[in-house]
C-alpha cells in the first residue's frame, strides 16, 4: 500500500476511546448539539449485524468522547428493525434523525440466498423522529418520507411494493436545504446485495418548518435511473459534499475495484456520467474495496475549506481489507465546468494490528481539532487525530490556511 514518506504511523484502534453498545454496533455519527455536547447515533443489537432486535439508539458526551452517557432507545429492540440511523442538527436546535424501518414488520425477504432471505432490516420505509433537548428524549411520534419510486424499485421481486435501501453518512446542509444521499437496491441474494443505484433526498424547507408532516421531499436526481457504475451491478452507500461555488461532489462504492465520484451544477437534480474516482481530472484511478467511502469538507479550524476523503487504499472487490484506514487531503481547483477536487498523496490514519478487523463507517467531527469515529462492527470508538498528521495531508499547508 502507498503511504507518504516520513509520515506518522496510523493510530492504534484500540487505543481510542469506547462507545456504548449493546454488542453489535454500527454507524456511530455524531452531531454537536446547541448546548456543545457530542450526540452520537448508532445501530446496535444484542445480536449479529440483520439479526432480530436490530434497532437505533442514542448517547451523549460532554467531554469530546472521553465519557458516555446511557443509551437512549430512538426506537426499542422489541419493534419491528430499525436501522442505519443518521443525524441532522438544524440551525435552531433540532436534531432530527433518518433510518430504515421495518414499518410492516416483514419477516423474510424474497431473495437468492438463504442468508439474505432472513435480512429484514434494509426494506420498508425511510422513517424520521426528532430530539428538542439534544438527545435525552426523542419524539413519540415517527414520519416517513415520500421516497419517489424508480426503475430499480419496479424490477426488485416485489415489483416495487417492497422497497429495499438504505443510507450512511449524515446529511448535509446545501443551499438551506438538507440533502440526504442513500442507495436503491434492486435485489438481495449472493453478498447480501446484488444491485444497487445512489440516490439522494432533500428537504428544502427543513430549517424554517417545524411541524414534520409539512416537510417537502425530493429525491434526486430526476429521472428514472440513479448513479451508477460503469463496471458491474453496485453502486452505493454515496456520500456527499458541498463546493465553494454551489456544486455537489460525491462518491460512492462500487465492486470494480474503484469508487466512483460524480459533480452536481444544478443541486443533484443531475450528474456527471458515471465515472471511476480519479486523483485529479484525467490522472491515475483511486483504489478501494466494496467499503464505506466518505467525503468531507472541514469548515472549522485550521483546515478550514480542505476536504477530507476516507479509504483502504487496495483495488479489492468484496467487503474485506478495511484494514488500515487511509485519507486523502484534498483542495479545490478550476475545473472545465465548475470547481473540482484534487486530492494528494495517501496517509494511513487508523490501523489494528489483526489484519482481520474491519475498520469503517467513520465520521469526522472537528472541535478544536479533528476527532474521528469509526466501527469495527463489535467495537465503535471516538480517535483524537493528531494535527502532524493533519498536516501531511496537505503536505504541511494545513497549518496556514486558516
């Protein structure tokens, strides 16, 4: 693996510091509440990952991480799945979070394997709840957002009455409007998923209406087809940022041995053909597994206007090989339509030293200095990462672009 000479080893995982669980623990994005603590979202369960009491959870830290407060039941483990939670902190207080919901209780799954068959928590309905006091209570009421149907949704076995999907990452603000990125499965079977499109909702007035059923949804981009791969059947779990001139950037995984980017110049509703991740316009690919890769704009601190890009750094084409993690620096530039990204040199950020452990779903939080999330499925935990190697991600610049 390609790593930057004279570069700090990565973090040991486990000396990062715990996030409760109930055992099984996936997702853990945090959001900064009005009164400055940490709220972390979770999908968690006393059992294995798709196994019955599968259900999303809430917790609270007053000193960046160090300490936790109890869970908090967003939705209890006796209901039906409920899943992939992320978070979105309004600017008047609101924390609202999204998630698949198992709404009819489903039990199995038309599907091509016996394993996926038995998945029931990535279908049913994109569920939404809300917290008025930063986590310690969640409103008993829950609302579902009006996901347009598309090609994909009509050709999965149900025909589209079944809808399959789910998202990671956390929802951005762009323009005043929220803007949540999730992907459309077509069909379950070998590998859990065997086809899949990235899609995108937003809500454009979710800073100024309080009242949930009068949020307004779109789901983007228009037309009947998603983002997709050039190469094979998966394109998913995108993650999305915004630019300085008005564009959207993202990326998504794909099974080809790359991920995909995209650029939006009209607020997603299109993209950018489908298109392998490169390091700038015309260079060489960037590699990746079927893993999470995320996309981030650092809006505070000394990286201010820099982006951050989570990877594995190897061309694998299954759900193994999260192990180290690597970032990219990036930074804007002109491109022939708009501002694109450059990005620079890999740095290796978080590693174990089991080749096994899977290291993923990260989020990224900067209070006075980048703090990093990450899973290994068992384990969720909360990093300090090191403003040295902050900075060799830009190849020093970091520490003066503020």
């Amino acid at each position: 693996m390609e790593t930057t000479l004279g570069t700090p080893p990565p973090i040991d995982i486990r000396t990062g510091r715990v996030i409760p669980s109930e055992g099984y623990c996936d997702q853990p994005y945090v959001v900064q509440t009005a009164d400055g603590a940490w709220l972390c979202t979770m999908t968690t369960g006393s059992g294995q990952e798709g196994q019955g009491g599968q259900h999303v959870v809430s917790c609270r830290s007053r000193d960046r991480g160090c300490t936790w407060g109890p869970l908090v039941d967003i939705e209890p483990a006796s209901g039906p799945e409920a899943s992939w939670a992320m978070p979105y902190a309004t600017a008047y207080g609101r924390i609202y979070v999204f998630y698949t919901y198992n709404a009819a209780d489903q039990r199995r799954v038309l599907a091509a394997d016996a394993y996926a068959a038995a998945r029931v928590d990535t279908l049913g309905e994109y569920a939404l709840k809300y917290t008025d006091d930063g986590g310690l209570t969640w409103s008993s009421g829950r609302w579902y957002i009006p996901v347009r149907e598309a090609a994909i949704d009509r050709a999965n076995p149900y025909q589209g009455r079944v809808r399959f999907f789910w998202g990671v990452g956390k929802p951005l603000r762009h323009r005043g409007a929220l803007y949540l990125g999730f992907a459309k499965v077509g069909r379950f079977g070998r590998g859990f998923i065997e086809a899949s499109e990235s899609w995108f909702l937003c809500c454009p007035n979710v800073e100024s209406e309080t009242d949930p059923e009068r949020l307004q949804w779109l789901t983007l981009p228009d037309g009947d087809v998603g983002l997709r791969s050039p190469v094979g059947p998966i394109a998913e779990e995108v993650n999305l940022t915004p630019l300085s001139d008005g564009s959207l950037f993202c990326t998504y995984r794909t099974v080809a041995g790359h991920p995909c980017h995209a650029y939006s110049r009209d607020d997603g509703h299109t993209w950018t053909a489908p298109a392998f991740m490169t390091y700038c316009p015309g260079g060489r690919l960037v590699d990746h597994p079927r893993a999470a890769n995320f996309v981030r704009r650092l809006d505070a601190g000394p990286c201010r206007g820099r982006y951050l890009y989570w990877f594995h750094n190897h061309s694998g084409t299954t759900y193994e090989g999260r192990n180290p993690a690597f970032l990219l620096g990036g930074v804007e530039a002109d491109g022939a339509d708009g501002r694109v990204i450059h990005w620079g040199s890999p740095v290796a950020v978080l590693a174990d030293k089991d080749p096994a452990v899977r290291i993923s779903y990260p989020d990224f939080i900067w209070d006075d200095g980048l703090y990093i999330t990450e899973t290994q499925k068992t384990v969720a935990r909360v990093h300090r990462i090191p403003d040295s190697l902050l900075e060799r991600l830009w190849g020093g610049e970091a520490a003066a672009a503020g």
